[in-house]
C-alpha cells in the first residue's frame, strides 16, 4: 500500500506553506484582504495485491457558497466496478444552513435546510428524492432549549414517524435522557422508549 500527499495554503502576502500530509491530497486555500476563496482537491488510493480503490474529490468555496464532487472506484484482477459519483451544493449563511446532495451516482437528491434561532435552538427540514423509482420522502424537526438545564428534541417523518427526546442535565458532568417513536397512522402510543444517562 503506498501513499503521499501534500498540503499547500497561501495567506495573502505571508506566503506558502506547504506540508507533507502522509497520505494523498492537495489542499489550498487562498485569503483576500476582504473575500474569502477556498479550493480543495483530494485523492486517495488503496492497493492490496489485485485490488485498487480509489476516491477522489474536489470543493471550491466562496463567501459562504460551496460546490463539490466525488467520484470513486475499485478494479480488481477481473472486473472494474463498484463506480459511484455524485455533486452537491452548500450555501452557509452564519444562522442559515441549506444544501443540496446527490447519491448512488446522482440517482437520489437531499434537499436541506438548518436555521439556528439561538444557541439551543434550532429547526431542520430535509427532503429526499430517488430519481430511479419516483419516490420522495420529507422530514422536519429541531431541537429546543427549555432551560439552562433541559432541552427537548424531535423530528416528524413524511410516513408518520415521530421521534422524541428529552435531556435533563444533572450537574456540570452528568445527563440524563428518555427518548420514545411513535407512528401518526397508529396511534397506539409511544414505542421503543429508552432511557440513557450520560457521564463527561
């Protein structure tokens, strides 16, 4: 197995520095006096005897918007398969997250959507859709601070599904949390309730 990599970044007038990573990948950067670019490019491959796996990707950024693509492949001594390449989209506004992800070489599309109202609270929406069969599926959910001890969680799922979480903090390293799923088309009660307590 063999592999090599270099990390490359340029800061305005400081210069370059570059950086042997241990495995394969370039990554650059480049700072303005008041933009910001970003460029990444990464190549990674695994050889063991008759098999070759390789993935490589690319993200090029710009205030706040990011586009990538990623391909990858295996051969082995009688066949080259398992190919896969997809695309996606990112557009970060601070508070406001939305992006676009496609997968199963681009046969299914992830819509995305993330808006931070504080520091505990936060609301998401997420629509996936599998071009190969017709079939979309949409989910919507967030995450709630009560106090400055407890929180409560929860997502609603296009079939009916619905998950919920409640968080209590005990002290500085101690938490406690049940979480239960129902389903909407039953309404037979909550299920799979469980309990866990966290130690930090």
């Amino acid at each position: 197995m063999g592999s090599s990599g270099i990390n490359a970044e340029y800061m305005g007038s400081s210069g370059i520095n570059a950086e042997y990573m241990g495995s394969s990948g370039i990554n650059a950067e480049y700072m303005g006096s008041d933009k910001s670019y970003n460029a990444q490019l990464d190549a990674d491959y695994n050889y063991d005897k008759s098999d070759l796996n390789a993935v490589a990707s690319f993200v090029l950024g710009y205030d706040g918007i990011s586009v990538g693509a990623q391909a990858s492949a295996r051969r082995t001594e009688s066949d080259f398969g398992d190919i896969d390449y997809n695309v996606g989209v990112e557009w970060d506004q601070g508070s406001s997250n939305y992006s676009l992800k496609t997968s199963n070489r681009i046969g299914s599309v992830t819509l995305a959507a993330t808006k931070k109202y504080s520091s505990d609270s936060t609301v998401a929406v997420q629509l996936n859709h599998d071009i190969d069969n017709g079939q979309t599926a949409a989910a919507v959910g967030g995450s709630f601070g009560l106090d400055d001890a407890s929180s409560v969680q929860g997502f609603l799922e296009s079939n009916g599904n619905i998950f919920a979480l409640y968080k209590y903090r005990l002290s500085s390293r101690v938490a406690a949390s049940v979480g239960a799923q129902t389903n909407l088309n039953e309404l037979e009660g909550f299920s799979n309730v469980g309990y866990k307590l966290e130690f930090q």
